[in-house]
C-alpha cells in the first residue's frame, strides 16, 4: 500500500525518515541562494540566507520525522544509498561544528591505523616497549595484501621507523608487525585495540585487524573516529610530529605522504586516509589556523580527491567567522553524538564495478594516491596520480606544492644507527643548518692600473658581495 499524497510510488515499509525528510524538504528559490564565498558588499546578506536555510530545514526534518512516526516507519535500520559521512569537530573542546550521517557505522579501512598507532604509542607510554625497539618481520606481515614496504622475513624495523611509514605511506605488513611487536600476535593486539575503543567512549567500534583490510567485522564511524584522532592529539602531544611527515625516504626511493592535504591545504598537520571498495574513499585530517585546530572526518568519497575537497571545504567552513552561528542550537560534542544502529553502507560496485570509467582499484591500495619517486632530497610528483581537482566542485580551496621544500624524513631498516641517541633525542638535538659564507670578490693586484669598464665592474662585483671595506677605501687600492 503506497502513501497517498506524500511520496508516490515508495511503500511505508521500505522508507526512510531521512528520505522523507528529502521530499518533505523546505528549499529556497534559487534567485535567494547565497554565494559560495561572501565579498565585503554581500557580507551580511549571505549570512543572513545562510540562516534562513538553516531555519527552514529544521522545521521540515521535524514534520517529517512526525510524519514518519505516523506512518510507523523503521528509522535505525536503514543506511544512507550513496551518502558519505562528514563530521567537523573542534579539538580543544570536542565541540561539533558540522556533520552529516556522522553516526552510521562504516568501514574505516586503513584508517584503522590510527588506533594501531594509538595501542602502539600507549605501549611506548607504558614503558612496555621503546621507540627503539626492534620488531622483526614475520611470515603474517610479509602475506598483507596487496600494498605494504615489501620486507623480507626477518628484517628488523625500529618503532620509530615503522610508526613513520605506517603514517606516511600506510603499508599494510608495517601495521602486523607493530601488532605482533607490541601484543605477540593479531588477535590479541585485536583485543587492545577493542579494549582502547571501548575506554574512548567509541561505541560502534570494533577491530579484527591492525591494518584496515576488508573484514565485515571491522566497523567504525565518524564520530568514532573524530573522538579517536581528539585522543591522539590530546593524549600524546609529544608525538604530534609523526602527523607533519610530509614524506620519507627508504634508500633511494621517497615516499609521499598518502594524505594529499598536506601538500594543497594551508595549515593541515595530519592524519590517515583509508580505502577499500567496500568503505569508498576514506580521511581523517586536523588543520590548525590562529590557534584553532580542528578535525575533518570523510567516510565513503567516491574518489581521492573528493575526499581532500571535502575536508577542506569542511575546514573552510570550522575557520570562517558566521556572526549568526549563535542563533543555530549547536549539535553539542562529538561524544553526545547518538549512534545510528544500522548495517555498514557497501560501496562496491559503486566504487570498485566494471561500470566506472576508470579500472576497478584494489581493496586497500589507498586509491592509487600513495606513490614513490626516486630519491632526489625533494617531495617530486614521481609516480603518484596527479588528481584532476578541475573537474570536482569545491576544488578552488585547495592549492598545490605546500610540500615541495620539505626535505623527506630518512627511515632505515635495522636498529638505530646511533645507540646514544633515541629518536626523540635526535630529533630534539637536531643541529641548525650551517649558513653559507659570503662570497668576496678578489683584489686586484697592487699597482696595476684597470680599464674603466673592468673598473665599473669590479666596483659592481663587489658591492653585490657585500664587500663594504671595499666600497669605502677601494678607490685608493685602484689607480
């Protein structure tokens, strides 16, 4: 039986409250739309649009969770078909400036490594182990599929240097050693991990495996993972410099940080992109302007780079000052968030089917974003896709070659090659870099007469080297 007059041809069993919402929705016209950006002349006009819509939407999202009810429809059982998962959180008082589908579980895919960097640095915290430590490859890291640094068994990687890597490049066999490092095995490290989620308040968590690769067990959330990044930063803000790598060099090969906003986005400091055909394209990344850091959460983009537009568009919008933001009732914080009891959206064939325009991409391969390039002491493109952000609204937020300058952090296999100095120490005790001295222009032989015109450019030579003695008194040297 269809309802009448409401949404035609949709039956009451299989429809949704957020799909009547849409349909019941109270629009404005498009000639009262506000602009993208306000300009000094349109400031307060478009605030005041802005308002209005905020206005006008909330009415109509409360008619049609009444009518819903009215109809007897299911509200906790049914996921968003194609809607990703954003959420904007501040860090310092865990306050939530925007979201959308924050509280439907999702595959978190390889941004599961962040609570594997977490249980590994709460180990380190413990004393239980050291960023020096040695973790020794095993067969379980070098059988991770399909994207990881490819070590043999039996090669040892210091914590420091695998926390680097899992970080910045995101292998998948550097996540199982950690695990097996710091807990012996994947099921027990499984454990700490779930026992850490549960202490954070992350009630629709739940781990199988360090790495993120695809398990119908493996569930998180936005909100989940807001509160989790929070944690990191608050908890352990001795480490915040792992989130800053821009990249790495192993030998002669450096590696890009997977996390495009670092290199297109004006004050991003970190964190984890994730993918899988199942969860689309996953991010979690802070940004940091005039002392406000915030946290941008991404769940389920359809592609790398729609997922970098997202959370920039997100922080456009945590930066910018809205003098009527106090008249809209906050959502409170992220922990106050109430989680959505339904099953994880499945992205496959969406993502991954034969019918994209591009070739199907590979469970947890990062969606072709993480490339190496030979190792020339800068951040070059070398392999690594070249998004097309042209094409993609919202694109105009992000720059490009934020990272160019930045020498690569060196990572090596083996114990640390100075047994004095931890890796904190180093990086603490690091020497400034030496300046160059200034070149001075030679003298010219006593008593040798000059051309006028070697005479003027002599003169020139040594006022751009600086020379001022010359400048002063070299007029009596050169007769």
């Amino acid at each position: 039986m269809e309802s009448e007059g409401l949404v035609p041809n949709i039956s009451p069993e299989t429809l949704s409250w957020w799909q009547l919402a849409s349909a019941l929705c109270v629009c404005l016209p498009k000639w009262v739309k506000a602009p993208h950006r306000p300009t000094p002349r349109n400031k307060w006009a478009v605030y005041f649009v802005r308002f209005l819509q905020k206005l006008l939407v909330v009415p109509a999202g409360a008619l049609a969770l009444s009518v819903g009810v009215g109809l007897g429809l299911k509200t906790l059982d049914v996921a968003p078909a194609w809607a990703d998962a954003l959420l904007l959180v501040d860090v310092d008082a865990g306050k939530v400036i925007n979201e959308r589908n924050s509280t439907y579980p999702w595959y978190p895919a390889s941004v599961t490594k962040l609570m594997t960097t977490y249980v590994t640095l709460k180990a380190v915290r413990d004393h239980r182990i050291d960023l020096d430590s040695v973790f020794t490859v095993a067969p379980n890291a070098v059988a991770q599929n399909p994207f990881k640094m490819g070590f043999k068994v039996g090669t040892g990687v210091t914590v420091d240097n695998a926390l680097k890597m899992l970080l910045v490049h995101s292998p998948n066999d550097i996540a199982v050693v950690l695990a097996e490092g710091v807990s012996g095995s994947i099921e027990k490290f499984a454990e700490e991990m779930n026992a850490e989620a549960h202490h954070l308040g992350m009630t629709q968590t739940n781990y199988v495996n360090p790495n993120g690769l695809p398990a119908d067990e493996q569930i998180t959330s936005a909100r989940d993972l807001a509160i989790l990044a929070r944690a990191l930063i608050l908890e352990f803000p001795e480490y915040d410099h792992y989130w800053h790598i821009a990249s790495i060099r192993l030998g002669k090969r450096i590696y890009r940080n997977t996390n495009r906003l670092i290199d297109a986005y004006p004050g991003t400091d970190g964190m984890k992109t994730g993918f899988t055909c199942a969860s689309g394209f996953n991010l979690v990344a802070t940004a940091t302007r005039g002392g406000k850091r915030l946290i941008a959460v991404v769940l389920g983009a359809k592609s790398s780079a729609s997922r970098a537009v997202k959370a920039a568009q997100l922080f456009e919008r945590g930066f910018a000052t809205d003098p009527l933001g106090w008249l809209v009732p906050s959502p409170g914080t992220v922990d106050s968030l109430v989680p959505v009891a339904a099953t994880p959206s499945d992205l496959r064939e969406d993502v991954c089917g034969n019918n994209r325009r591009q070739g199907p991409t590979k469970d947890g391969d990062e969606g072709g974003e993480a490339g190496t390039a030979p190792a020339e002491g800068t951040n070059n493109l070398g392999r690594r896709l070249v998004l097309p952000l042209s094409s993609l609204r919202g694109a105009g937020v992000l720059t490009s070659g934020l990272a160019a300058g930045i020498p690569p952090v060196e990572v090596y296999t083996g114990p640390v090659r100075n047994n004095n100095v931890t890796p904190s120490e180093a990086m603490a005790t690091a020497p400034a870099p030496k300046k160059k001295a200034l070149a001075v222009a030679a003298k010219p032989p006593a008593g040798r007469r000059l051309s006028p015109f070697r005479r003027q450019h002599l003169w020139r030579h040594r006022e751009h080297a600086g020379d001022l003695h010359s400048r002063t008194h070299g007029a009596a040297n050169i007769q």
